[in-house]
C-alpha cells in the first residue's frame, strides 16, 4: 500500500517531468537504460535491468549477505539539514541501512568531479581486497537512480560479479528484515569533505 | 612495515564488512540507545517512566502513506497533565511537537499527522503539572515520508497558505471537553524534498508554533518541527463555557503569521 502510494506520488510528479524533458515514465522501472551514467533527476523511474549486472530482491541480498564474502554498497544520500531550523531544534540525523553495508552519500549522481570519482574507486577496490570476481551489491532507495550508476560504475571498474537492489533500504525492510545504524564510509567521507564544493555529498 | 600492513587490515575490514548479520536483540539494543540519548538531549537528567496507564500513543503499525502518518495521543488524567511531547526517533530532526496544555485545554486525546522517514520506534512523552514524566512507545513501519514531495509543484503546494478550517466534533456542553480539529493549509517543506525538475531542494518552510485559545483563555501551544505533515491537521480537546470564541495563531519559519477566530458553536442563520 505504502508503494502505491510512493508510486502514486511519483507518478504525479513524472507528469510534469514529461513535459518537461523527452523521457517518459510509465511507473517503477519503466526508464529505458541510458548508454553511460544516468545524470537527470536522480529520484525518478529508473530502468528495471542493468546490462551486465544481475538484478536482486531482499531475499537474493539476504543470500549473498550469508554467504559471507559479498560487498554492500548504499549510496543513499545524507539527510539533509534545512538551514532554518530554529534555534534549539534538536536535529539528530543517523542512517540504517543493510545490516554490514558500506554506506557512500553523495555517490550516486552520473556527474562526479573527476577527484570523487577516483576517490570512490579506490576505496571501492579496497573494500572488495582488489578482488574483481567479488560480489559487490549496490543499493540505495526505491526510485534512485545512484544505485543504478553505483552498479554501472563498478561493471566499468572491471567487476564481474555486480548485483543491483533497486528496492533498497526500503525493500529490506518491507521483507522484515532488521536494519542497523551505519556510519559514512570514513575514507569516502574524508575525500569528500577535502573536494567540499558544488559536488560534495548531500 | 605499514606498507604490508595495509592491504591486511583492508581485507580484514571487508571480511568484517561482508558478514556481519544483526541479531533481532542488536537492533533493539540499538533502538534503546538511540532513545536513551535523545530522551537525554530533550529532557536531559530528568526520570522518565514507562507507563502506558498515564499516556497512550496509537499508531499504525504499517502506515499507508509515511508522509501523512496519524498519531493519536491519550491521556488517563487529562487535569494531570501539562504537557505532550512526540517524538519520532529515527526522524533526523526526531522532536515532531511539543504541547503545553491551558486552562481551557484538555489533554485527554490529541491527534497529530506526521512525516516518518524510516521504521522507527515513536515515542509519546507525558508531563504532570508535578513535573514527572511518563512515556509510551510504539514501532510504526513507514518509510520515505520526510522526502516525499509536498505535491505535483512547490507552486501548487504554497497555494493558500495560512488558511484554516476548524471542526467541532462535539455538542457544546458547558463543563464537559470538547473535541475539535483544525486544518491549517501550509507546505511544511521541510528542506529535505526535492523538486524533480529543477534537482533543487525546496527550501525549509514549515509552521513552527501553533497557538489555541478559547475566550482569550489558552488551549494550548504546539511548537512543532520538519516531522508534520504537509496541512497540518491537529485535533485536540478543549474546555467550553455555553458561548465563545476559538483563537488560532500559527508562525512558520520564514516569519509568516497567520490568526482567525472561530465561533463556537458555529454561528448559523
């Protein structure tokens, strides 16, 4: 129900996008795969395959999670906090996702500068102990495009085992899955806040 | 002798990141630190009891839409009662309102509509005109309410804003509360939606103190955050005399101020 609604919600705002630029939505998984990164709104439809990567549910994450040596990647981005808040407001952000998941804010969008892309590559390489055949899974929320790039930009990193979760944190935990707090990769978050620009993390 | 050191401890981390399954117990425990430091950041060394026989919170426990989430607090003793606080613990900014009760208030039902951004556990926090504090918890399934947009365009969304609408749900009995609800047109964007088009954040704009009055006498206050609902809809229990008038002032965060008056009972031909 809760998606019908999102779907519903999205939906209404894909009327506009429409309009507004030449592609079309016609619900969650719609998009067709674009050639490269994807650099438009990044919640939006996205595609319901990606070529080269194998698509996964809660329960296949859940089996790769169990069996030990799979690598979870959220690029779900940071809450964002509004610059009005009132003094005295208590704003106390923290982020659950997978239970063991590296979590990368601000590394899904298509346009990283060329320093956050290196950056996000090499602990990327070093999370997975330079290991191309290790299964690196990538997710993010439903309707995000970062985890689509994430999965395309692994497969053009030269990984061979790449999965893709499009139903994210949120999929997770519809399957009644328990989540856990998880910090900003600290390497990620160290090269982002030395880049600290128009393309630092949300 | 660091240079052999490093590529071993980046295995050793991704060995360690790979297979750590979180027991049911861990995430509670979890779930109870989060608490333990926000109830500390709000309420700070003061006790706070468990007791579902003095505050009552009723929640969904599968919300349909997360970014309209109905909480309805209860009181036993609403003439105990001085304050309510809600919190929402998992929400970034988790204070979702504050409530101080008046003379011509009744703090026996309160329903608020709220933004959940992930499951969370959600916690009614009850003050005594003694200065106790009794608490209540319920874990609510919801998911992605903070980011929703508020509607199809922020244009559309800030159409007629401060309007208000007030409900009595009650016969006016004078020396019996009363139930009534208010809707109060407002985005409440809260910072964190996005516009689709533009890829710009809507910037923060939400009601920040609503204030009730009756005959001049104080309802109550709300002084609330980013976790209410776009049109914010309150319902809440005050004290009629025979004949009289509800006052509504609400502030938001950009300095807009909006009152109206109310007759209650509705004046009719």
């Amino acid at each position: 129900m809760f998606r019908l609604m999102r779907a519903a919600r999205l939906a209404a705002g894909a009327l506009v996008i429409a309009t507004a630029a030449a592609h079309a939505a016609g619900g969650p998984g719609s998009a067709s795969e674009p050639d490269g990164l994807w650099t438009g709104p990044m919640q939006s439809y996205t595609p319901s395959t990606l070529k080269g990567a194998e698509v996964v549910d809660a329960d296949g994450v859940a089996a790769l999670a169990a069996k030990g040596d799979a690598v979870l990647i959220d690029v779900a981005p940071a809450d964002r906090k509004p610059p009005t808040l009132p003094e005295g407001a208590l704003w106390a952000p923290q982020h659950r996702s997978i239970p063991g998941s590296a979590w990368f804010p601000g590394a899904g969008p298509g346009d990283l500068s060329p320093a956050q892309e290196a950056a996000l590559k090499a602990r990327v390489l070093e999370l997975a102990g330079g290991r191309l055949d290790r299964p690196m899974v990538t997710f993010c929320h439903p309707d995000c495009w970062g985890s689509w790039n994430m999965g395309k930009r692994l497969l053009g990193w030269g990984f061979r085992n790449v999965f893709w979760f499009p139903q994210g944190r949120e999929g997770w935990q519809e399957s009644d899955r328990p989540t856990a707090v998880v910090k900003q990769d600290s390497v990620w978050a160290a090269a982002a806040k030395a880049e600290a620009g128009p393309a630092a993390p949300q | 002798m660091t240079r052999h050191f490093v590529p071993f401890a980046a295995a050793l981390l991704a060995g360690a990141l790979a297979a750590t399954p979180v027991l049911a117990e861990d995430d509670a425990a979890a779930r109870d630190q989060r608490w333990t430091e926000l109830r500390q950041d709000v309420f700070g060394d003061r006790a706070v009891e468990q007791s579902k026989d003095v505050v009552a919170l009723d929640a969904p426990v599968r919300a349909e839409d997360a970014a309209l989430v109905p909480m309805a607090i209860k009181t036993a003793d609403p003439a105990w009662i001085k304050g309510l606080t809600l919190i929402i613990d998992e929400n970034p900014g988790p204070v979702a309102a504050r409530v101080t009760f008046g003379p011509a208030g009744d703090a026996g039902l309160l329903k608020l509509r709220t933004r959940v951004n992930t499951y969370t556990n959600v916690h009614a926090v009850a003050e005594t005109t003694d200065g106790k504090l009794f608490d209540t918890v319920r874990f609510v399934k919801a998911s992605g309410g903070c980011s929703a947009p508020a509607g199809s365009s922020e244009e559309e969304a800030m159409k007629g804003m401060g309007e208000m609408r007030l409900k009595v749900r009650d016969e006016i009995t004078p020396g019996k509360s009363a139930q009534a609800t208010l809707m109060i047109r407002h985005p409440n964007f809260n910072g964190m939606q996005m516009d689709q088009i533009t890829r710009a954040y809507t910037p923060a704009r939400y009601i920040k103190e609503i204030k009730v009055t009756y005959n001049d006498k104080d309802v109550f206050s709300l002084v609330s955050d980013i976790s209410l609902s776009t049109d914010p809809v309150i319902e809440f229990g005050f004290k009629p005399e025979a004949k009289g008038q509800i006052k509504v002032a609400a502030t938001d965060t950009e300095g807009g101020h909006w009152e109206k008056t109310f007759d209650v009972p509705t004046q009719s031909n």
